[in-house]
C-alpha cells in the first residue's frame, strides 16, 4: 500500500533524526583521544538523575566529551540547522535559487562589528568578550539598514532587497578592508581567524542566547510554509490567494537575518551551508516548504557537525577553520548550480 504524504515526511525527519544521533555519536569519539560510542552513551548517561553506571572510562575522556566536544557539537547542529533554514526563506522571497543567508550584507555587518572591537581593544565588557556582541551588533545595523534601504512607498520589492544587500555588503567590505589595514598585525590575524569560522564553546550566557535566538526564529519560521509555498507563484498570486505578502516579507526577512546575525556571532562566518542544503533537500523531497524547512534543519546540523569534525581532527592537533571547509564543499556546488542554471 503505498504511503501517503504526511506519512513519508514523518519518515523522513525520523530517518534524519537518527542520522543526526548517529553522527553526533561519531563525531563525539573522533579526536585526539579517541572515545568508544559505548563509553560515550555511558557518560552521558550517567550525568542523568537516578542513573549509576559503573565507571569504564576515564576522567579526561570526559572531560573532554562533556566540556568540550559535545558543547562544540550542539552549536554546530544549531548554527547548521539555523543558516539552512534562512538558505530556504531567502530562496524564497527572493525567488532566486543561488540566494544565501550572507548575500544580504548581514555577514559584512558582522565581521565590520568584529572589527570595531579588536579596534577598541576591549576585550570583555562585564566578564562578555565584546568582540561576539559587536558582531551581533554589526549583523543587527547590516539587516535595518537593508530594510531602510529597501523600503519604498511602504513596500519591500524582493528584487530591490537583493541590490540593497549587495549593495551595503560592497560598502560594508571595503570598511572592513580598510580598517584591517590600518590595525596592528596580530589583531589584523585574530581577526582574520574569527572571519573563516569557529565553533568552539565561547562565553555561555551570550552562546546560550544566540542559539535561544535561532531556535526560536526557527520555530516560528516553520509556521510560515504554506504562505512561502504561495509566493513561490508569485506576489500577486499570493495576495489572492489570502497571503499578507509584505507582512510575511517583513517577519521573515527580519527572522532569516536574525538567525544568520546570532550565528555570525556565535561562530564567525561560515558559508555556504544555506546554498547548499536547501538545493539537496529540494532536489530530494521536492519544493514543499512545510517539510523542506525542517528537513533541510536537519541536514544542515548533520553537514556542519560533519564538516567541523573533518577540521578539528584532519590536521590535529591544530585545527583548521570550519569555515574552509564548508567553503571547499560549496565552491564547487555553486559553480555546478550557476552552470546548471543557465543551460
């Protein structure tokens, strides 16, 4: 008997979903010191409640699981899930499949924050590294100010929201660029360390609200399916049909950028993941938007807690940024989408 839609979806985030456990499992036990997954499932097992194993591994094993890989591991399947979700809502309203999260300036809005305060050289405000909060800041002004732009006679023409990002992510870099060239060289480096990617654990209290940020603009993007469904015809199609389209517009673009903002700060810039997986998932499960968004969650958590397994361990150990290797996947990827597109 053959299985009705709803049905198949369900499979497929379960089938995901367990590729996801599976993944963080292997990652968890790859590193300097190597970790069975069945000590793994025992230490974290036994930090629960009214759960006693008897000790089988040793006191750095889990250290380094529990203070460090699996920390590292969250944020990646966060961050990873949140950038393909905004890949997906900005394919979207754009209705331009080569859009990204970091096309609209949101990225340079960041690194430019990042900058200011290797600058200011302050290195914590209240026990909080400023150098995460100004990017966040940075991310903040970058979005604002391509909405200011964007907005004409009450309304936000998707075509003219992609030139207003181009446009302040043109000006943004060339500040960045300047300013790096006028600061000393060791900062010139940290920076340009922070610019390629990093997903390892930083201060927790601004960690723990980036991520909350994320999942959250996450959720309430998945309510919005349907609606991205209908202006995938079209913006008049779409009013007629019921959708409040620059309302919609308005909550998403905010809540995509939010999402890539909180990341940027979290983990500096990482690309590429919000091209990528939405062209896979849509590749695979067709262009549904109610089962495309989660799905491609999902994805986009297992391809970066990958990639950042592959540059924490491939060079150890030292480490390469995360942010290299995502770049290294999707390089090829665009190029292959881009020639696809206008054959």
């Amino acid at each position: 008997m053959a299985l009705n839609r709803n049905t198949k979806w369900l499979l497929w985030l379960i089938s995901l979903f367990a590729l996801l456990l599976i993944v963080i499992i292997i990652s968890s036990g790859i590193g300097v010191a190597d970790i069975s997954p069945i000590k793994i499932i025992h230490i974290v097992a036994n930090r629960f409640p009214f759960i006693s194993i008897e000790k089988d591994w040793d006191d750095s094993q889990e250290l380094a699981l529990m203070e460090w890989r699996l920390p590292r591991i969250a944020i990646g399947a966060i961050v990873g899930g949140g950038l393909a979700i905004a890949g997906v809502v900005f394919q979207a309203l754009l209705r331009n499949p080569l859009s990204e999260p970091y096309i609209l300036g949101v990225s340079s809005g960041g690194s430019l924050g990042a900058v200011i305060a290797i600058i200011l050289g302050i290195g914590s405000i209240k026990g909080i590294p400023t150098l995460p909060v100004f990017a966040f800041l940075g991310s903040l002004g970058s979005i604002f100010l391509v909405y200011t732009i964007a907005r004409v006679g009450g309304k936000t023409p998707t075509h003219i929201i992609l030139l207003a990002g181009v446009i302040v992510n043109a000006f943004f870099s060339a500040l960045i660029m300047f300013l790096v060239s006028i600061i000393r060289e060791n900062e010139a480096y940290k920076f340009i360390l922070w610019s390629m990617g990093n997903l390892a654990p930083s201060e927790t209290n601004l960690t723990l609200f980036s991520l909350g940020l994320v999942v959250l603009g996450e959720i309430i993007l998945l309510f919005y399916g349907q609606s991205f469904n209908l202006l995938s015809m079209g913006e008049e199609t779409a009013t007629e049909l019921g959708v409040e389209v620059e309302r919609v517009k308005k909550i998403a673009f905010v809540l995509a950028s939010l999402i890539t903002g909180a990341c940027v700060a979290i983990c500096g810039i990482i690309g590429f993941v919000g091209l990528i997986v939405p062209h896979i998932v849509r590749m695979i499960i067709g262009a549904d938007h109610r089962i495309l968004m989660p799905t491609s969650a999902l994805v986009g958590a297992i391809f970066l807690v990958t990639a950042d397994t592959i540059a924490r361990t491939v060079t150890a150990p030292s480490e390469i940024p995360v942010g290299v290797v995502t770049a290294l996947a999707g390089a090829p990827f665009f190029i292959y989408l881009l020639r696809r597109k206008h054959n």
